[in-house]
C-alpha cells in the first residue's frame, strides 16, 4: 500500500509539475499578473458586501468567538482545559 501511495505521489508532482512549467508559458506567476490580480478593482482587494442570510437548514451558528486553528475554522467554547 505504501508502494502504491508513493508511486501516485510521484505521478501528481510530474503532473503538476508540468501543468506549472505550462502555465509559466502562458504568462502566470510573473510580477506584472501579481500587480494585476492584486490591484484595488480586481479579486485581490475583494470586500463582502450584502448581508449574511444565515444556514438555510435552520441552525445557527454558535454565539462562541470563531477562529482559524490549522485550516479549519473552530469556535472557542471554553479557554480552560481543567
């Protein structure tokens, strides 16, 4: 199994190698798009707008302060561990 998981490892990063080295072909990842992407009309400077209708299912979510703990958003319910 560990043969197989390697073996596929390799094979995305061939892939993904390649699909970058395309992209760079294209155009990608040079400062000029950087400046592009980021500048204040584009998706780079992008704001909410409009209001939060809440979950459709009926559950709201918690009233604890939510937070980002290794990619994931977690709420804080109780700071003590005793």
């Amino acid at each position: 199994m560990g043969m197989q998981l390697d073996e596929q490892m390799v094979e995305f990063k061939v892939q993904t190698d390649d699909i970058w080295t395309q992209m760079l072909g294209l155009g990608a990842a040079t400062p000029s798009t950087r400046q592009r992407r980021q500048g204040k009309d584009q998706y780079g400077a992008y704001e909410a707008q409009g209001v939060n209708a809440g979950p459709v299912c009926g559950k709201s979510l918690p009233s604890s302060p939510l937070t980002w703990y290794r990619g994931f958003l977690v709420t804080v319910v109780n700071s003590s561990f005793g």
